[in-house]
C-alpha cells in the first residue's frame, strides 16, 4: 500500500505540472527531501525520479512559465561562483572517483537554489514552497518521533523510511534541521493561507513541534540538544512575555528529564567532558590535520580530501579512587577520518578561497533577512503582517544550521540550500514590490509616483 501510494501521489503531482508548472518545482522539492524513490521497493526504486523531477521543474519553468518577474540576486552570482569553484576543484581532487561522487548530488544542489528564487514571484509560490518543505521533512521527523516515544532511539540506531545513515536520514542532520524547521512550522501556522490559521492547523503545528524536539532524544544525537538551547534563545526576540517564557521553559525541562533515556542522558555528559570522549578528539585532531593541510593546499583539495589524513588521538581518564585519582592519556591513530565541521569541511576540499565564498554566502543571508525584519516588522496592514515574520524564521533557521554545522560535515546539504532559495526568493519578490518609488521633481503635466504595495 505504501508503495502505491507513493507511486500515486507522485503521478498525480507530475500531472498537475501540465497545468500549472510550477507544482514540478514543489515535486522536486517533495522528492528530493523525502527520498521516495528510496522508501519505495517497486516502480519509484526502479526509475531516476529525482532526475525526472529535476527536468520537469527546469524545463517547465523555461518554457511554460512566465519569467516577467524574476530576478537575479547577488546572492544567486555567489551560489553559480561556488558552483564553478567546485566543479574546478573536483577536476584535480585528491582522490577523483570519490570526488566525483559527491559532485554528483552537489552540482544539482547547487543548481537548485540557483534556480529555485527565479520562480518564487509571488506570496502563494513562497509560502507553498515552504509548506512541501515543513511537510516532507515532517513525513521524517512524524516517524522519528513515534518511534522515539515507542523506545526505538539510539545513537546510529533509529531506523527511518530509509535505512541509510546519510544525506538528510544521518542523525546529526535531521536532529539540526529537525530543530530548524520549528520556525517555519509556526511561520505557517501563524500566516498560512493554503492551510488558514485555526484549531487544527494549531494542533498539527504543537504535534509536528514537539516530534522535532523528540529527534535529538531519540538520535541520541549532542548536536540537536546545542541545537535546541539555541532555539530556546533565538526565542527570546520574538516573545512578548520574557519572564514569563524562561519561566514556562524551565519548569517544561525540570519536568522532562525524569523521562529521558538514561543512554541519553549519558551521551549529552559528554559536551562537558569531550577530553574523555574518543569522537570529539578525534574531531580535534581532524581539524588540525586540516589548518596544516591548507598551508600546502591553500585551494583545497577537492571532495573528500580528508580521505588522505593520518591522525594521532589523546584521551584522558580517570584512573584509581578517593585521593589517589590520577589521569591516564590513552593513545590512538587513525586516517581517512571525516571532518565532522562544515567550516573545516569548506576549508580542506574547497580551500580558502571556496571557504569564503560559502562564508559570503551564509553572512549575506542573515544580513538580508535582518533588513527584511527591520523593514516590515512595524506595518500592520492585512497583506503586510507576514513578511517580517518568514525572514525571522529563515534567520532562525538559519543560525541554528551555522551552530549546528560546527560539528557536522553538511556544508552542501540539499535541505539548507532550499532554505538559502527561498531567503533569496523572499528578498527578490520585496525588493519588486514593496518598496516605494522614490520621489522625483513632479515636472508640469507628469502624474507623481505611486507607492507599489506588497502583493
């Protein structure tokens, strides 16, 4: 049955496409979060859906679409420069096949969110862009949660749809992103028009919410719960009632650890002690392999250059009882160890160059989404209440992917590019409508400008 109904749904949304093209960009999007070609065992496994959903998206744009009102952002010239930037450093990677490999999904990431903004010209395009989005991720984090409270978790142990530990489905990444789509679940909720604010859109917003929060229990994963003291943090700026918000946050995690896994619990000790902790060392080490690999390849060394490290790790641990306690330092070698950072990620296979460019890219979303914010956030007309509000959930987002990629290598994750998209689609579609034609010296017989209002 789940494999028919996959098949269906995806049939019925290539055939919409023929009406209004557009739904092959909300296809792709639903394919390529989701993965169903992946999940199915029958005809979806067997046929390059992504592929075809990828074609129809481009094709129907340039040649069913009207392309009067889209733009080009400095942000979208960043994103074809780093595309350009990998596609040289992958012809003299360290190790070719492996490159290669990962430039196969990398290129249409990129492209993707490249593209994506050119069609994102209207209010109703960025909100059902964001909707596919929330609701193909939520398919994910819905199953991970159930199987969660149903005592399923572990570090490396929650089985998903797909049975992969990668991609969106590796439980670091869906524990960050899981998190970051809060803010645009309550987004939705608050300012939907496909799905209009009320009762049940409320109830499967505080649902959805809370399975997010119940990924990191059950991935067992540290980087969801740095993830979400951040959130809790972030918050703070929207709320009106601060006091009142520490208060009720507070008692919610007071009455929440009694029920935490104690493998859990165990797992989170060691943010504090990471000297005892064989993984974070070792994370520790890659870094420094990194900062004296980049001295002799300062253009990086294509993907997966890590691939050539060879790391020695220290951990320390208590050894004896009472006053007698001292500290043993356990020795290990490793290689071909993963950089375990985005930042430290950029830098060994894109080198500096690559690094500030994705750097660029990132500060200059935020900086976007601030003016945004500080723009709209006192207009209080009907059409003009929505627009601040999705720039602080895509910064939200945002923020905690840049925490989060510390310590995990996602620097192209598909998912975090589709957020950059829309961020890019958002400012182009405000940067057309919403602000006012500067006044001009009314000449005799000329009509004077007219404030052209968000649509």
């Amino acid at each position: 049955m789940l494999n028919l109904a996959l098949t269906g749904f995806i049939a019925l949304l290539f055939a919409l496409g023929l009406r209004r093209p557009f739904v092959w960009v909300l296809a792709y999007l639903y394919v390529d979060i989701l993965l169903p070609q992946k999940v199915s065992w029958g005809f979806l496994s067997q046929v390059p859906i992504s592929l075809v959903a990828f074609v129809l998206a481009f094709a129907g744009w340039a040649l069913l679409d009207d392309k009067r009102d889209s733009r080009f952002t400095l942000r979208q010239g960043l994103i074809a420069l780093l595309l350009v930037y990998c596609g040289i450093t992958t012809m003299t990677a360290d190790f070719p096949v492996e490159a290669a490999a990962k430039w196969a999904w990398v290129w249409k990431a990129l492209v993707f969110a490249l593209f994506l903004p050119l069609t994102l010209r209207t209010r109703l395009r960025i909100e059902a862009a964001a909707l596919i989005m929330v609701l193909s991720i939520g398919a994910i984090i819905i199953d991970g949660g159930i199987k969660s409270l149903a005592g399923g978790g572990g570090y490396g142990t929650l089985r998903l749809f797909v049975p992969d530990n990668a991609g969106i489905y590796e439980g670091s990444t869906l524990s960050m992103m899981a998190i970051a789509t809060i803010p645009l679940i309550w987004w939705l909720a608050r300012h939907g028009t496909l799905f209009k604010p009320g009762k049940p859109v409320w109830l499967f917003a505080a649902a959805l919410t809370f399975a997010c929060l119940l990924i990191p229990v059950g991935t067992q994963t540290r980087t969801g719960l740095l993830c979400i003291g951040l959130l809790g943090v972030l918050a703070l700026r929207s709320v009106k009632r601060r006091v009142l918000y520490v208060t009720l946050v507070g008692a919610a995690l007071v009455v929440a650890i009694p029920f935490l896994p104690a493998s859990y619990t165990q797992r989170m000790g060691t943010i504090e002690h990471h000297g005892a902790d064989q993984s974070a060392s070792t994370r520790v080490a890659v870094w420094k392999w990194t900062l004296e690999y980049v001295k002799d390849h300062p253009f990086g060394g294509g993907f997966d250059a890590f691939r050539g490290n060879k790391i020695r790790i220290e951990t320390r641990r208590a050894v004896g009882e009472g006053n007698t306690v001292s500290v043993a330092v356990d020795e290990a070698f490793d290689q071909a160890r993963a950089y375990h950072s985005s930042y430290f990620e950029m830098l060994g296979e894109q080198g500096w160059p690559g690094l500030v460019l994705w750097l660029w890219l990132q500060a200059s979303g935020l900086w976007q989404m601030e003016r945004v914010r500080a723009r709209w956030k006192k207009r209080t007309a009907e059409d003009e209440t929505w627009q601040a509000p999705l720039a602080s959930a895509l910064q939200y987002a945002h923020l905690i992917y840049l925490a989060g990629s510390l310590f995990v290598g996602i620097a192209f994750q598909p998912f975090m590019f589709m957020i950059i998209g829309l961020q890019c689609g958002l400012w182009s579609y405000l940067r057309r409508t919403g602000v006012p034609v500067r006044p001009q010296v009314r000449k005799l017989g000329t009509a004077l400008p007219v404030r052209v209002r968000a649509q």
